[in-house]
C-alpha cells in the first residue's frame, strides 16, 4: 500500500469523533512479530500474516514514532500531536488499520505475562488473556489401557508444558495404542456420562507398527469412532511394521496435545495453520504421521460414524469439476481413503485419455477426452460397483448410481435409464416385444462439412487415425411431447456389412451431432483399451453427464466449438433440457439411495464418505436391468 495517497484526500473524521489513533492504547504490537524497516517503508511478519507498507521518505519515521506507542503510552502524545484532519493523523489511521486487517496486533494484558505459554497465546489468540484462563480451568484426562505406558505418558507431558494440569486414568475399552484425551471445566460430567456436555473436548492418539493418527476434535464418542474407522483403515492399507521410529511417539502425543489445547483456548485448529489447499473447508481434518521417513501430515477426514451436530450436518454438493477432483484425493487417499486412486500409469493420453484403478482386486479403467474427466468417471463408476454390491448383490447397471453433485448423478442416471429405452424402442419397432413405447426415428447422419467439429473430430480418430471400419446409426427417440433425445451407435462393419452385436460406442444425448461425438469418443475409448489394457475387467466410457461440472465460467475469444471447452459450454446449456426429456421418456425420476440396514460396514462408510464430499448417490431405476450402455460396461 501507498501512504501518501491516504492523505488529503481521505475522509476525515471530526473532531469529537473518535479514530484508530485515540483507541490506540487498547492494543500492543503481538509478540513474535518481526519489522524490517525500508527505504521508503516497513515490512511487518506476524505469525501468520505479513504487510510490506510503503509510501515517501517520511514512512519509516513515522513507523518508529508509532512503534513507540505502541511499546509505551498507547499513543496518547501522539494522538495529540497529530491534530485531526491533518495528512499526518490520516496516514497514522491507515497504518494501524493495515495492522489490524493483518492481526498484527492484540489488546494490551491487564498484567505482564512473562512466562512461554502467555508469548504464545500472545501471538496466536485474538484475546490471550481469556485463552489463558480457559485453560487453567480446564483439566485433562488421559485415559489409555496402560496410563503409564510410553504414549500416554508422552501426551501427559506434551500438556503440561503447554499449561494444562493432566490426569492419568484407565479405561480398560480402549484398544491397546490408543490414548484418549477429554479436556472439561471442573464441574462437568465425566467424559463417559449418558449425556455429554456440548463443551467436552477430546482427541484420540494413535499409534500402531510405523504409522499413528490423531483424530479431529470432537466429543469423546465422535473421538472414538474416528479412531476405530482410521485404526481399521490404516491396518488395511498400510501394513509398515519394522522398528518403531523414536520420534514417531512424541510426534504424534505433542500434535494430540497441541490440538486440544487449541480447542480449549479457543484457537483455530493447527490444520488449519497448515495452508494446504488439499484440505477441504467444512470437513475435519486428521493427523497421519508415517514411520519412514517421518512425517505428519493432515487429510481430509470423511469418517463412516458421524455423532457430533457439526459432522452430522448435510454438507453442499459438489457445484463445479474443480471441486470435484479436489474431493477426489479425499475418497482415494493412499492411507485414509476409501477408493483407490484412478492413475494414468503407462497407459496413453492421446488420442483419448485412459486412467486405471482397482476395484475388489479387479482393474477398471476410464477414458475420456481429457484425463481428469475419466479420473471422475472412474470414480464415480468405482463407487457404483461397490456400492451395488450392498443390495443384494447387485452391481453394474442394476446398482446405484453415483455422481458429482446432484445434476451430475442425475444426467448419469437418466443417461443410463435413456440407453434402456432405447433398447425397448427398437425392439418394440423390430417387434421383437411390446411395449409403451413408439419406434425411434431413424436421422440420416454423415461426417460431412457443416457437422459439429467435436463430432467430425472424434469419428475422424476413430475411422482414420484408429483405422476402424466402423458405421454410425442415429436415432431420435420418442420422448412423449418432451424435447429431443437423440440415440447414437457406432458398429464394426464386416466385409461392407454391419457386425450383429458390434457395438463400439453408444450415446445418449440432446442433438444428433452430440450422441454421435459422445458415441464415438466411447469407441475409441474401447479400442484403445482393448489394446492397452486388455486385462481390464472394468470399462467406463464418456457421456455429457460431465458437461453440466466442466463448463467453464468464460471461454476465450479464440476457443470456438472445436475446443473441449466450448463443447462442454454447449452441452451443460442442454443438460437441463436433455434431462427433462430423459424423465418423461423413462417416467422415471431418481431419488436418493440409502444403503439397507444390514448392508456391510465398508458400503455404509463408502456412502457416508461420497456424501460428505457432496457427491450424490441415486437409486437405480425399478425394474431396470442390464441393457447395452453408453456410459460404461464390463469387459
């Protein structure tokens, strides 16, 4: 910022009214801030904010004279020297606004406190007086299996050097390397009484062979159960072993430690210190510290037992495909996840983009036209597959369906049920059987100029570049007095005749060129995965669905409708339309799918995790079963 300019031409306050420089005296610089002094400014450095204030020669006088108010009277001289509606007095009111807006500074201690623990709730609590007697009145139970056992006594040390008097306890339920901590005012009831307080605290630190976590804060149930579900997946995932690395225990029982004491001081959580953009805001966040080489790191932490009102709450859906691949790491975490992650690998990128993942031990791969949209297929038919596998063994088209927010489920649902009305539709017009519904209309198509170049583009790959003998046959279904549903196939030919059952690509969507662009970006898809990855058990194929998550806010004035971006700009503005004739074609509208009761715990926590991600789980249409699809199928 530029001082100068805050000068003669800013709004003055009168006289009788009161500015930043009169209240000066409430407030001292926090401790722990650093201050360089420029040329012609001063750069401050706070904990975790930082202000570079430059202006004319005069700057970093007036820095000093200011920095001796603040280190002593409060600024009474100075607010007499510089006399209301001068440049002087207004520059003066901008610096200290500028340190405010960068909580650079703190509101004077009615006492000194010398001591380590006051500097640091000086630098770091909004009013440190109130954090420090929260907590000394607050207590600490350590509870563990072993209360002198090495982690427990780790923990038990970690917080009396921050100020917080600890008592050991035994809770014989607890697993063996496990430690609970529950903070609470004296007078509260204790942390296993049928009715927690709302203020009880409590984290759980783990450790096990070469890996250990700390669960967010929470209650002591909500504590629990993030222990059980990250113990349960880390034995899975990680299976480490070998000596216990020395720093590994006081790693983890002085985070534990830090962690409560923050929530009982009223501090924000040291996850949120960590500026790491991989963190989802409005989901808790825990530690995972690994052995080798040592680390502690905090995820994202979509558990399967929600208790506490805050992890209880819906959470928003998914809006846009940047916060979709941001979920995405969450659900496929290497250590806490409960997918696994969708991965290029050696696998090409051109023509189309092919990812790979397992599913169950079987391996799925995805393609598109670009790799992140078939890194969000892959999991959302990933998803789908284990999902479905919880009702009654259902998977594949039968199962439920999964999407990234509630638009993108549904365009995936419709598209699905809109395949199987296109089944019934020829069929009833080859009558083969008899349906509700009128045979679909046959549309002349041709890769011909005037075209939509994406659909020039993606028959052109697959005919030329691909070499494929292939056809196209295109179809508008009836939709009953709804919009257009166009139906697109491409079949292998033969020796100059169409294959019976060679289909390649298939596609559901609102204009003629957009089912056949989709449907041929599926076939090459399939032809390069059936070279590529012919061990693939899983195939999943492109659609629209995606549009309505990829359009961009702007395109560039060069990106016409040859751009994928402009393709899905004009897609996701025929989405509404397209499912709306979807609905009336299928008289089918998808409803949110619930696991059943008895359904395994790993479905439960799968569904649990997508929803709190804001992805969007439907059921699959009644009585739909498995027809020729054009979003994905099984090799």
């Amino acid at each position: 910022m530029t001082v100068d300019q805050a000068g003669p031409d800013m709004a003055t306050p009168k006289e009788s009214e009161p500015d930043a420089l009169d209240s000066l005296g409430r407030w001292t610089l926090r401790p722990g801030v650093s201050v360089t002094v420029l040329p012609h400014g001063v750069h401050l450095r706070g904990w975790i904010t930082s202000v570079t204030l430059e202006g004319g020669a005069g700057l970093p006088m007036l820095w000093g004279r200011l920095a001796e108010a603040l280190a002593g009277d409060g600024g009474a001289e100075l607010a007499r020297a510089a006399v209301a509606g001068s440049p002087l007095r207004a520059a003066l009111v901008t610096v200290i606004g500028q340190l405010h807006d960068h909580d650079l500074l703190v509101e004077r201690p009615a006492g000194e406190n010398g001591d380590a623990a006051g500097q640091w709730l000086g630098a770091v609590a909004d009013r440190p007086e109130e954090a420090a007697a929260a907590l000394i009145r607050s207590r600490v139970r350590v509870l563990a299996a072993r209360p002198d056992g090495p982690l427990a006594r780790a923990a038990a040390r970690a917080l009396d050097r921050a100020g917080v008097r600890a008592a050991p306890a035994e809770a014989a339920d607890l697993p063996d390397g496990q430690v609970l901590l529950v903070a609470a005012e004296p007078g509260q009831p204790s942390p296993f009484a049928a009715e927690q307080d709302a203020e009880e605290r409590a984290v759980v630190v783990g450790l096990g062979p070469g890996v250990g976590f700390v669960t967010p804060v929470g209650s002591a149930r909500q504590a629990r159960a993030d222990a059980d579900g990250l113990a349960d997946r880390l034995r899975r995932r990680e299976a480490l072993g070998g000596a216990e690395h020395p720093g590994l225990r006081a790693l983890l029982a002085s985070s534990a430690a830090q962690r409560l004491v923050c929530a009982v001081a009223g501090l924000r959580d040291p996850s949120a210190e960590a500026g790491d953009a991989r963190l989802i805001p409005g989901l808790p966040a825990a530690l995972v510290a690994e052995r080798e080489p040592l680390r502690g790191e905090y995820r994202t932490w979509a558990g399967p037992v929600l208790v506490d009102a805050d992890r209880v709450r819906p959470r928003a859906d998914v809006r846009t495909l940047t916060e979709a691949l941001a979920r995405i790491p969450v659900l496929t975490d290497r250590l806490a996840g409960v997918l696994d992650e969708p991965d290029p690998g050696a696998l090409p990128q051109l023509p189309a983009a092919l990812v790979r993942s397992s599913v169950a031990g079987e391996i799925l791969v995805s393609g598109s036209a670009r790799a992140d949209l078939a890194r969000l297929e892959a999991v959302c038919r990933a998803a789908e597959l284990l999902l479905g596998k919880g009702e009654s063994g259902l998977e594949g088209e039968a199962g439920p369906v999964v999407g990234a927010g509630a638009v993108h489920a549904r365009g995936r649902a419709l598209r699905r049920a809109g395949a199987g009305a296109a089944v019934q539709q020829q069929d009833a017009r080859s009558g083969d059987t008899a349906g509700p519904f009128g045979g679909p209309a046959p549309v002349p198509w041709s890769p011909e100029p005037g075209r939509h170049p994406q659909a020039l583009h993606w028959w052109s790959v697959l005919v030329r570049r691909l070499g494929v003998d292939a056809d196209v046959a295109v179809s508008r279904l009836d939709a009953g007095g709804g919009g257009a549903v166009f139906h697109a196939e491409v079949q292998v030919q033969v020796q100059g005749r169409t294959a019976t059952g060679g289909v390649l690509g298939a596609a559901v969507e609102a204009s003629a060129d957009n089912a056949v662009a989709f449907a041929a970006l599926s076939a090459v898809v399939e032809v390069q995965a059936a070279a590529d990855a012919p061990q693939a058990r899983h195939l999943v194929t492109p659609s629209g669905a995606v549009a309505s998550l990829a359009r961009p806010e702007a395109t560039a004035p060069w990106e016409d409708a040859g751009w994928t971006t402009a393709w899905l700009a004009e897609s996701a503005a025929r989405e509404p339309e397209l499912q709306e004739a979807l609905a009336a074609l299928t008289g089918w509208f998808p409803q949110p799918w619930e696991p059943p009761a008895d359904t395994h715990a790993d479905v439960r926590a799968l569904w649990s995790a997508l929803r709190q991600c804001g992805f969007s789980v439907l059921c699959a249409r009644p009585g739909h079963r498995t027809h020729p699809t054009l979003t994905e199928g099984s090799r």
